[in-house]
C-alpha cells in the first residue's frame, strides 16, 4: 500500500515539472536557480521527494543528483558548500514527511508493513544515485547524508511506532563509507577542487557525530588527514595576519578597533568560512584519523609521517605569527572593559576565532599524545646518564621511550607555548581536552630526564633569546613574553623533580624570583609560587637558602597577596619539607610565624589571627621533635585569644582539623596535649557557642569529667572514644543544637569502650549488640547498613551496630628523626613505619562519618569467620546458640554435611552451583585424573627427557665440552626432580617451587571475595562494577603499570564491597584507592596520589585517596601480599609450549575479559589462568595435552563451563567499546582482541567441550 499523495503532486504537476526543468536546464541557466528563494527551492525539493509515489522516486533522485546548474553553477567554495548543505535540510525534511504519511495512512491499515514502506522509499533513493562517475561522488553523498541524518533525527525523537529505523540506519552508513571514501580518494589526485573538498567535508561535519569512528575508518585515515589538515589550517591563514592587529590604538573611551583594521577583515574571514563553525567535528575526525595511524606505525614511521603532512609545523608556524601580532599591539592582556564600546564586538569576534583555533589545535594533538602515550612501553625503564650534554647543562638519565615520539611530545609543547595568551583568557580549568593533552604529554616526557631539561632548556631559549635571565629587565618585559615565562614555569613546576640542579638554580629559579612578589600579573605569580613550592615538595638542595627570603615574602605578602588559603598552604609545604631535613630552619621558620603573629595583634588582628590558625596547621607537617615546643606556641595563641570571643572558637576548630591529619609518630603526643589542655581551652567560653565543626565546648565539658566507664581505659584509649563523638557529631549534622544528639554519643561511647576493652575479639555472628536509638529515631541521622543474610533470623530490627576495623596511619622514619625523639618514641612504644606494616593490631573507631558513607557489615561468608563463629558457640547462651545454628544452616544451603570438607579443600565454597567449575562428583573424579596424568606424564615424558638430557652431558664430559662438576651438579638436581638449566639460575629458586605454588594455591582461597556480595549493596549493581573495572583499566593502561597491579587491585575492590556496603558516589573512590594501594605494593616508580586524582577528574580530593587507604586496608587487615594474580600461574603453565608469545598474548587477553565478568569471582586466579590458556590454545588450534595437565592441574572438562562463560562475554553486543578489547587491538598486543571475537563469532555455535564430557555451550543468565 502506497501513502496517499497530493493532487499536485502527481508527476504531471505543473510545479514539479518546472522544478524538474530547471534542475535539468543547462549551466548558462544557472542564474535562474540562484533567482529563487533558497527556502522556497530547496522546501520544493523535500516536499516533492517525500510525497511523490513510490516508481517516481527514482527518477526524481536522478534529476536530482545530475542537476547541473545546483552542482557546476557555484562561484566559490563557500556557495557549493551552502548548497549541499542546503540539499541536506531539504533530504532531512522529506524523511521526516515521509514518516509522517505512512504513519498517517500505511500504519492505520497495516502497522506490521509500515518498516517495509520506508525501507522500500529509502532503497529506491539509494539504488538511483549514481556510483561510476567521480563527479557523481559529491551529489550522491549529500544525499545519503541527508538520509542518514533524517534516519537518525527519527531515531532520536523514539516513535511508538516500529519503523525499522537501526537497519535504516546501518543500512545507509554502509553505504555513505563507501561513497565518502570514493569521494576522498577522487579528491586526492585531483587537480583543482577546493570547491568539491568544502562540500564534502561540510557533509563529513553533518555525519561526524552520528557515525562511529570503526565506520568512518572505512576510507584510508591518510586520506582522512590530507583532506581535512589543510582545509582547517586555510581558515585561519591569511597574508595580512603578520600585522593584523598592530593598528589599534588607545583613546580616552578605551582601545580602539577600526573596521579598516586587518584584523578585522581577517577575523571576518574566517568566520564566514563554511567550515568554520564545522571545525569541531572536523577536527574530532581528524583526531581519529590521527591516532590510528600512531597505533598503527612504528615511532620512526610516526614521526616521519607527520613531518611529511607538515602538521606540527604548520601549527607552530601558525601559532608563532598569531601570537607575534597580537602581543606586538596594545590589545595585548587589556581586560574586556578596557575595550572602547563601539570595538567590542570586532574583539569579541577575534575572541571567538582563537578559541576555535585552539580548539581544532587541541584535537590534533590530543591524536598525538594519546598514540604515543597507548605505544610507549611498559614498564618505563631509566638508564643511567650517558656522556653526552646538552648544552652547559649536564647529562641526565634517560628512559626507554623511542627517542621519535620524546621529540613529538616536545614539539606538541612547544605549539602551546605561542598559544597560551588564549589558553591563559579562556582558563585551564574550563578546558579539559587541553588539561588532558598538555599534563599526558608531562606524564611521559616526566619519565625520561634528558627530555625534560632539553625541552626545557628550548623554551627558555625562545624566550630569553640566549641571553641569561635578569630580574630588572623581567619588570619592564612585554606581554608576550611574561605569557611564556608563565607556561614554562607550569611545566617546570611539573618537571622539577627531572631537572638538573644546575638548571634550576642558575636559569629557571631566577626566571621566577621576580615575579614573586610582583602581582600586576596573577597568572605569573602564582605559576612562580607554584614552582617554588614544587621545590620544597621534592627537597631540593636550593629551598635551604631560598627559605629566609621565601618566609618574609610570604609573610609580608599577607594579605595584600595571598588569600587565607594561599598563605596556610606555603608554609605547610616549606615546614614538611625542611622538618625532614633541617629541624633548626623549620624552627627559625616557626619562630618568624609567631613574631609575625604576635607584633600584629594589635596592629592588625585579622591578619594577626590568620598567623594563629597557620600555626595550628603546622602540626601534621612537623617531626616529634618540634612538636612540643609548638604546641606551646599554639597554647599561648590559644589562651590569649578572648574566650568569649570567635577568635578562641576558630582556633579551636583549626586545631582540632590538624589533629585529625597528624600521623602515627606524632599522634600520641599531640592527644596527650590536647587532653591536658582542653579544659582550660574551654574554660569560660559559652556553652551555646556555635562551632562548625563538632560541639566541642560543651562536648568535652560534659565528657571529660571522671566516670566509671572510661577508668579502665588509658589516656590514649580515652582519646580515641574522643574522636569516636567528633565523628558522631558529624553523622548527626553541622547544624543542629549542641545539646540533641547527647543520647547517641552516649550509645557510641559505651560501645566504644567495650570495642577497646576487647579489641583482639573479632565480631562474631549471633554476638549480643549494644542497646543504641531505636532505628526510627536514628532515620535522619544515619542510615543503618544492611545487615548480612545469614544474620536476618536473630538481628533486632531496633537495633544498629557499629563495628570498628584495625587501622594503621603511615607513621615517619623513625631514621629522620633525632635521638631524642627516637628515644621518645622508644618509650612510647610507637612503632616506625616499618614496624606499623607489620602490626596493625591498633584500631580506631571507624565510624558512618569517618568512612563516608561506607557501611560495614559482619563478613558472615569468608571461612575463618565461619569458624570463629563455630569457637565462640559455646560460650553463647542456648536461644543464641539456636539462632546462630539457623544462621549457619540458612548460609550452607542444601550441601550434605559429608561434603563440606571437599568443597572447602577444593575452594568450591564459594561456587557450591557448579558456574564457573564442575559439580562436587564430576570435581572430584577429575582432580583424581589429574593425579594419574600427572604421574604418567612424569614417568613417561620427563623422566626419559631427563635420561637422555643426562646421557647428552656424559658425552659432552667425555668430548671435554663440559666441566666434571657442573655436570654432576646437574645429575643431582635431576635425581632431585629439578630441571638443571633453572636450577643454574638463582632466580628461579627451582629448589623451592614446588613448595611456592602449594603455598599459592593455599592463598587464593584466603584472598577469594564473596561472589554474591552484590546482594548485601543498596546503591550498585554488577554493571556498576564492570564500568568501574573498564575505568581501572584505562587507568592501569595510562600509567603502564605492571598486570599484577590491576589484578590486585580488582581483589581489593571486590573484597572491600565483599565487606561494606558501598554508597554509589564513593564506588569510584574505592576503584581509585584501591588502584592507589595496588600500585605502591607492586611499582618500583608508583604513580602519586596527586595523579589519582587528576584521573578522577577532581572527584576525589588527596586527602579523600589518602581516608580511603587507611579504611580499605583497615577493613581487609592489612592482606594484599595473600593475593597471587593469574599471571603467576600463566608462567608456569607456559613451560608446556615452551613460552610461545602468541599464546600467552591471547591468554593474557581473556584473563583480563573475565575482570569485566563478575560471574568469575567464583574462580580461583589459577583457574582463571588455566581458562584463558585452555581458549587461547584452542583458537590457535593447539591441543590441551598431559603437559598441560601437568602444570596446570586442571583437565579438560574441568575448564569447559569457565570457557562457556568467556566465550559468552566475547560474543556480547557492544564488547567492541569495552577498553580491553581497545588496548589489546593494538600492534602493541598482536591484535589480540580482534582475533579472539572473530574466533568466537565464528565458532560459538559448535560444542565447546572435550570428549569426556557432556558439557556443551549453553548461555549462563545472571542474577
């Protein structure tokens, strides 16, 4: 059934044969078409495409698309390029018309053959466009992409109606990659055609956001740059741009733009470019392009490449001119009202032009930085510095990234320098692509010492022009000028640990020194305080006689200079990093802070109290030397400050926020003062004081007296139920009267000293809870965690526990410290920093608010606590020990009693319904087989490869080939069932192995998380954690980190949500964490907490990383180093082919698959490992035989049911977006990914299953 059609629009229609006519008329005539009104023609072209019958469609689309005077009568570039975008409208319009009719009239008769109706229009449109002809090309994909962009706009507006618009969809981008690279390659040997490149590349611009770059990666990606590169650089040049800007000029009313101006002309030029409001989209496209082919070259090749499209060149020279015009002339730094009224809108359009060039900048680079960043090697090694200099400055240790793409990222910095006038007016932090490009490129170069002092040894030059930097001339340089010293000083600020000390003392410290003090320009001064601080961060030599000018300038700088904030953060920093070094200069440092304070309290006492509260910041950044002769110093401010005044109140708090920062060398002491201390703090203030931070006048007034329960506690113990009410008082909120959550300290308190009584007793199940709030009364207060399954049948529903988990801060080297202070720590029994990792028997309360928002729960799942539970049966009374029977025989399900011993030995526990392994009969009759191909193997194969490798050195003794000893060493090993060539090396410990892997295999099931703990969570669900882990990867893979990182870290997520319940804004901190913890276990160079939270885009402060360290670790006691990862196992699973790296690629790949699956968290790592290998040998089409067997003790049939499970993710819509599959197809990894999908789309039909099994693939449903 056809849509009913308008009488005039019949193919008689006198209108539509005068369109038709005119569409046809010869190219003389073209004057006729550019006559009529633009919306009136092209309108006339939607409306007779969209409601004429179904056999006229065809003829009509060829009428179209051979219309001479529409294609051949454009005079330039830009009228082409209106009219075929124009065409595209008019496309767009007839598909939504269309849609309309058959809605209108197929839908009503016939809905089921609505799909086929605009399928059959769609068709008839694209078998007319002509495909042979080359003039044909720009025609016929304006068409499409009008299709494809009506097909899409439907899409988006999601009709009730089934239009069958995603095979509508696929349909017609197949078809536009083909016809566009058809178009790219005919435009690039053609002569003449700028006209066709700007039509075609404002039909890219329209398609850019609704394809996907596997589609547009169709055409060749160098015919992606040759085309769009120079068409984007042409918008911005122009002859005049050397001295467009130099004749504005200042009156009275401001800075004066004439429209005469060249500027002005050129700026008009750029924007009525048809490309230029397209430049976006261009330029993401031309990223895309970009990075393939960085993934897809060698380095040298690389950078070849883009020395030959010219396109770092060509944005430097760009950029250079740009930035030479604009400094030269007195619009250079002059704010927006500095401009005369009547220019403002000439400025505002310059404005806009340097934002689009930036932008398009930016993308092009970002292709770059991220190519070279994905290709670098992993791990980074450094090498030892070489005998060669550069320039007066010494050698440096260099690293083992190809010298080709150190050069590409210097040359990207080097392009932004010229730039930064704009960067610098529109912001870093509104700019994210540009954060991103300009720290990654930090990041890499920072691994590689060389590269950082040429690179910046080059921007120093640029600058200063070779002569040497002079603090008079600094103060009278131009604009420009101080706008690079501000960008060199940000790089260095990051580069400053990789810097020679030559250079920082004799070039880069004196190119700051000026700007210190001078804040007529915000950006430079605080780029050079930035600097410096990043100096005291790293310890250099130079802050010891930069601090005595460095402290007054700051002190002298407040507040005039810096803010409240700016002013506590500089001399923590100095303070924390001479107190490592120097106790007598961070005391002389101290002792100016307080003559500062003291000689303004008269004066001026607001500044005068500012210096009190940097005084109490400075306790968490001074050892346990000074910290006494501080906190008198703190006492007198204290003291001197009115009770009844704010002053004592904001003291009180600041001091109060700096004990919660100090660490473990200095904690004691510090809780000592302050619980000598408070009562005369408090004294006489008013007991309905206000305070921000927790209540603490009437608090520590109510709660310090002397009282039954807390005189079995010690002064320490006393303290931390201190900070257990501070943390309560948090939970309860900032802003309610002092006196209403009383009855809840009261409840914390009591529980906390039973917590601290009994300590060393963990929580057990059925335990009897203390009587807090009744949980209505606690509903705005704070949400109790939900309590664990087997814990339902005896928990009171009116009641809430709080449970504390063993917590230890990072303390100090007790080896920095002096001998007084090592004997005061000696007497205090505090451990150093290397006893604190071995002891974390202390605890503190973790509570609600302390944790932030991550509840615990009992862990009533993980065996010891099954068994602590069992211990403690006896001492319950009998309706206890009745509810915690129910408790146990709910959690064990409907396995026999019999059973439970093999399934603990064989770590089926966690898997008792046989996913990821096989049911308890088939498991044990398989680890018995196990057995005998183990011991047929050894007696059949490597006994006669030992004999015969034994009669190999007899004849090589006899020939004089080999020394007497070595090879009777050789015999010994072999009796001892060692391989000799691993018993030579040392670092194999062969002796030990076997007793290695055992204890491996007892491990695993000691770091196993629960695999239903997703049950116990309120917020997340499993494809929260698959996004989380995806997230974890990207970032393992941004910073080249070790495998063993990521597969540690994904064991600590898993086991902490295994533990807490976890609300949905905090699940990426515990990724982030937990990616933190791993690093610092595994790295040699761990990333800093400062780049975790770059990762995060600023989600997560340092100071939130740092909390969730001590809670992750807290919660799982301290137990990273039981986790052995599936690596470990793949090595020695590898010995069966003799390490062939293909295999190990693929295996690599699909352990890596089953992270984003948490149907595998029943697996053990080594059957994982054995999975990924067993996959990654069948789609190689290798065999698993008895070697296999052996070093993998696992069968066959006992791999089939993991296999089925990853074969299952590999075939999943949309596995291609997943970032595994990203990383491992590169070169890099062998394409590893791509051949491991094809592999499985292909044969995921067949039986994946060994012959002695009846296992076949069969699809798991997730809970």
């Amino acid at each position: 059934m056809q849509p009913k059609r308008p009488a005039h629009a019949a193919g008689s229609d006198a209108a539509y044969q005068s369109l038709r006519s005119m569409l046809l008329s010869p190219l003389p005539n073209a004057e006729h078409l550019d006559a009529m009104d633009r919306n009136t023609l092209y309108g006339a072209i939607g409306h007779f495409l969209s409601a004429m019958a179904q056999p006229n469609v065809a003829d009509f689309t060829s009428v179209l698309v051979n219309s001479p005077t529409l294609w051949l009568g454009a005079g330039d570039p830009n009228a082409l390029a209106d009219r075929t975008g124009a065409v595209v409208q008019a496309v767009m319009f007839a598909v939504s018309e269309r849609i309309a009719l058959i809605r209108d009239n197929v839908a009503k008769h016939r809905p089921s053959a609505a799909p086929r109706e605009l399928r059959n229009w769609v068709e008839a449109i694209v078998e007319a466009l002509p495909r042979a002809e080359e003039r044909a090309h720009l025609p016929a994909l304006t068409v499409l992409t009008g299709l494809l962009c009506g097909v899409h706009t439907a899409r988006q507006k999601k009709p009730k109606l089934s239009l069958g618009l995603g095979a509508l969809h696929t349909l017609l981008a197949r078809e536009w990659t083909s016809v566009s690279a058809a178009l790219l390659q005919a435009l690039s040997t053609a002569q003449d055609s700028t006209h066709t490149r700007t039509a075609a590349l404002v039909l890219v611009a329209h398609s850019a956001d609704i394809l996907d770059a596997a589609q547009l990666a169709q055409a060749d990606d160098r015919l992606w740059v040759s085309t769009i590169f120079p068409a984007l650089l042409a918008i911005f040049h122009g002859h005049a741009l050397d001295h467009a800007f130099e004749q504005a000029y200042t009156s009275p009313d401001g800075i004066v733009v004439e429209a005469s101006m060249p500027g002005v002309d050129w700026a008009a030029r750029c924007e009525a470019d048809s490309l230029f409001k397209r430049a976006g989209p261009l330029a993401r496209v031309l990223s895309d392009a970009l990075q393939r082919l960085g993934l897809a070259m060698e380095a040298e090749q690389f950078q070849a490449y883009l020395g030959e499209v010219a396109c770092l060149t060509s944005l430097h020279t760009l950029a250079t001119r740009l930035d030479t015009a604009w400094n030269s002339s007195v619009l250079a730094g002059a704010p927006a009202d500095a401009i005369a009224p009547a220019s403002r809108e000439y400025s505002a359009s310059f404005w806009r032009v340097f934002k689009t060039l930036l932008f398009a900048t930016t993308m092009l680079l970002d292709a770059v930085v991220s190519a070279v960043a994905e290709m670098c090697p992993s791990p980074v090694a450094t090498y030892p510095p070489g005998d060669a200099t550069y320039g007066v400055w010494p050698p440096m240790p260099r690293s083992n990234i190809p010298l080709p793409y150190l050069r590409l990222l210097s040359d990207a910095l080097h392009i932004y320098m010229p730039l930064y006038f704009c960067t610098a007016t529109f912001g870093l932090d509104g700019f994210e692509s540009y954060r991103k490009v300009f720290y990654s490129a930090l990041d890499v170069l920072g691994h590689d010492a060389e590269s950082c002092t040429q690179l910046t040894a080059a921007l120093a030059f640029d600058i200063l022009h070779g002569a040497r930097p002079d603090a008079t001339l600094a103060r009278s340089v131009g604009h420009g000028e101080r706008m690079h010293t501000t960008y060199l000083l940000l790089i260095a600020e990051q580069l400053a640990a990789e810097l020679p000390q030559t250079m920082v003392d004799r070039l880069v410290l004196p190119m700051a020194q000026p700007y210190l003090e001078d804040t007529r320009f915000q950006d430079t001064f605080e780029s050079a305080h930035a600097f410096v601080l990043a100096l005291y961060k790293i310890q250099s030599p130079c802050t010891a006689e930069l601090t005595p000018f460095y402290v007054d300038l700051v002190l002298a700088s407040y507040p005039s200079l810096l803010t409240d904030t700016q002013l506590e953060a500089a001399l923590t920093t100095v303070v924390a990093s001479l107190s490592e070094r120097s106790d007598s200069l961070a005391w002389w440092c101290i002792e100016r802070l307080d003559i500062a304070m003291v000689r303004t309290r008269i004066t001026d006492p607001v500044r005068s109290l500012a210096f009190a509260r940097c005084i109490a910041a400075l306790l968490p950044s001074v050892n346990l030397v000074l910290l006494r002769a501080l906190l008198a110093k703190l006492s007198a401010a204290i003291l001197h400050a009115d009770p009844a005044s704010t002053e004592r109140t904001e003291m009180l708090e600041r001091t109060y926020a700096s004990l919660g920062e100090v660490d473990a060398s200095t904690q004691e002491e510090a809780m000592h003062w302050w619980l000598e201390h408070i009562a005369v703090f408090t004294h006489s203030m008013p007991r309905r004081t206000e305070l921000k931070e927790p209540a603490l006048a009437l608090l520590l007034q109510e709660y310090l007296a002397p009282r039954p329960a807390l005189g079995r506690l010690s002064v320490f113990d006393r303290t931390l139920r201190l900070i257990a009410c501070f943390s309560a008082r948090r939970v309860a909120g900032h802003g309610e009267p002092c006196g209403r959550p009383f009855f809840l300290y009261e409840a914390l308190m009591d529980h906390t000293s039973h917590a601290m009584r009994d300590r060393a007793r963990p929580t057990r199940l059925g335990a009897p809870q203390p009587a807090l709030l009744p949980q209505k009364q606690l509903a705005h207060e704070y949400r109790a965690p939900r309590p664990a399954l087997a814990d339902v049948s005896n928990r009171d529903h009116n009641q809430v526990s709080y449970t504390y988990a063993p917590h230890k801060p990072p303390a100090k080297d007790a080896a920095r410290l002096g001998k007084s202070a090592r004997a005061e720590l000696a007497a205090h029994d505090i451990p150093t920093s290397h006893e604190s990792a071995c002891a974390p028997d202390a605890v503190v309360p973790i509570l609600a608010a302390e944790t932030a928002d991550l509840s615990m729960r009992t862990d009533a799942w993980r065996p010891e606590q099954r068994d602590a539970a069992s211990d403690t049966e006896a001492q319950l009374p009998a309706s206890q020990s009745a509810s915690f029977e129910l408790s146990a025989s709910h959690s064990s399900g409907s396995l026999r009693s019999d059973d439970s011993e093999a399934l603990a030995v064989l770590g089926l526990d966690v898997d008792p319904a046989g996913i990821v392994t096989l049911p308890l009969d088939l498991e044990l009759d398989a680890q018995r087989r196990v057995a005998d191909i183990c011991e047929r193997y050894g007696q059949s194969v490597l006994l006669p490869q030992a004999y015969a490798t034994q009669a190999e050195r007899h004849e090589l003794v006899q020939l004089g080939q080999l020394d007497r000893a070595t090879a009777a060493h050789d015999d010994e090993m072999m009796r001892l069932g060692l391989d000799p060539e691993e018993a030579r090396d040392a670092s194999m410990v062969a002796e030990y192995a076997d007793d290695i892997f055992e204890y491996m295999a007892c491990c695993e099931r000691e770091s196993m998380p629960n695999p239903n703990y997703m049950d116990f969570q309120d917020e997340i669900q499993w494809h929260m954690r698959t996004t989380l882990v995806d997230w974890l990867l990207q970032v393992h893979m941004r910073y080249h980190m070790l495998p063993e990182t990521l597969w540690i870290a994904v064991n600590l997520v898993d086991r902490f949500l295994s533990a807490r319940i976890v609300s949905l804004a905090k699940l990426q901190l515990v990724g982030v964490t937990a990616m933190f913890i791993a690093s610092k276990y595994e790295e040699i160079l761990a990333p800093s907490v400062e780049e975790f939270v770059f990762m995060t885009e600023n989600g997560y402060s340092r100071e939130e990383i740092l909390k969730g360290e001590r809670i992750v670790l807290s919660t799982l006691d301290f137990t990273v180093s039981t986790y052995c990862s599936p690596y470990s196992w793949v090595r020695r699973i590898s010995k069966a082919d003799d390490y062939d790296i293909q295999t190990r690629t693929l295996c690599k790949f699909l352990m890596e698959v089953t992270l984003l699956s948490h149907l595998f968290l029943r697996a053990r790592p080594s059957l994982i490992a054995a999975i990924g290998m067993y996959l990654a040998k069948r789609m190689l089409g290798g065999a698993w035989d008895d070697a296999f067997v052996y070093y993998s003790r696992f069968t066959e049939e006992q791999l089939i049911p993991g296999t089925n499970l990853l074969l299952e993710k590999l075939i999943e819509p949309g596995f291609e977006e997943q970032f595994v599959f990203k990383k491992y197809a590169s070169k890099k990894f062998l394409k590893a990914s791509m051949y491991a999908r094809s592999w499985a789309l292909r044969n995921h039909h067949e039986l994946v299953a060994a012959q002695t099994t009846e296992y076949v693939y069969a699809p798991h449903s997730a809970s």
